[in-house]
C-alpha cells in the first residue's frame, strides 16, 4: 500500500478498488470482504482458544496440586 502511496487504512484499500477496472473491482471486493470475514472468525476461535487454554491449565493444576498457584510450580510439566 505504501510503494502505491495509498494509506495502511480502511480508505486506501476503498482508493485501490476504485481505481481498479468495474470487472475486477467487483472480484477483489468480494475477496476482501471474505478475507476480513475469515481474519474476524479466526480473532474470535483464537480469544476462545486463550480462554479454554487457561482454563485447562488452571484445572491441571488444581489436579496436580490443589494449592499451588502457578503452572511454574511444577516443573515436570515444563519438560518435553
């Protein structure tokens, strides 16, 4: 975007498309629209993701050891 002198934003991708032939603008936009679709459903299963991995650990370490606080208190499960 920058070597095209378009602004890194919402308003240089609109500037490209439109300088684009009618044919083609309507392809990319369309790609587009699925790219960012696809980069909002992966940003939603990756916060998940976070989510369900911390609570796993905190439940193996309330398995291993119900009063330890941090999963660096055992450091077997830190080895491959």
């Amino acid at each position: 975007m920058q070597s095209l002198g378009l602004p890194i934003s919402a308003q240089g991708i609109d500037k490209l498309h439109n300088v684009l032939p009618a044919q083609l603008q309507k392809q990319v936009q369309q790609q587009w629209s699925q790219l960012e679709s696809l980069i909002k459903q992966c940003h939603v299963l990756n916060q998940r993701n976070g989510v369900l991995s911390a609570n796993f650990t905190e439940l193996l370490c309330q398995l291993y050891e119900p009063e330890a606080k941090s999963l660096y208190a055992f450091p077997h499960l830190m080895q491959d």
